[in-house]
C-alpha cells in the first residue's frame, strides 16, 4: 500500500536551517509529482511547494527563496530544504501525492521556530 513516511522536524531558532525528508513506497514514485503542505494551529493546512515527475517544481510566495523542494527517484524521497525560518513557519509539515483518484498524506512531522 502507499506509505509517505516524513522526518527531519524539530526545534531550531529563527533565521536557521532544516532538512525534512518523505520516504515514499507502495507506487513508481518516479512516475508521480509530489509536494510539502503545512498545518499551523488554529489554521488550514496549506500549500508549502510541489515538484512533477519531471522536476518541476512551484512553491508559496511565503517560503520562495527560503524553501526548496527536490527529489530523489533512486531512493523514492522527496525533501524540503529549508532557510531562514521564521516563526510563522512553525506547524506540522506533511508530504502528499495524488494518485489516480486519491490524496495520499504523511503522518506529518513537527517543525518549531522559536528561541
């Protein structure tokens, strides 16, 4: 079955630097675009950034130049580099794919900016 199994979350301070990472099996990840979404308290989930089987990728105004989402078709893993965090980036991070006529989900993992 589809797994997306997330890590790489924790606590950092402003203006620091974190990697997540999805590990994704039970479908040809390579075949298959991929994003980061994220969920702040009280908030609605939202989109952080997406990359196609291609390569292509798109992300929030909010995290543009900050964040980058890439991929690695050998090892079936997507990654969120992120920059200069702030704050407001603090929430919980989920990977997802679209696949036929289902959303996949992560169970998410916690990222905290704060000093």
């Amino acid at each position: 079955q589809v797994q997306l199994v997330e890590s790489g979350g924790g606590l950092v301070q402003p203006g620091g630097s974190l990697r997540l990472s999805c590990a994704a099996s039970g479908f040809t990840f390579s075949s298959y675009a991929m994003g980061w979404y994220r969920q702040a308290p009280g908030k609605e989930r939202e989109l952080v950034a997406t990359i196609s089987s291609a390569g292509g990728t798109n992300s929030a105004d909010s995290v543009k130049g900050r964040f980058t989402i890439s991929r690695d078709n050998a090892k079936n893993t997507v990654y969120l580099q992120m920059h200069s965090l702030k704050p407001e980036d603090t929430a919980v991070y989920y990977c997802h794919t679209f696949l036929g006529l289902f959303h996949y989900w992560g169970q998410g993992t916690q990222v905290t900016v704060s000093s």
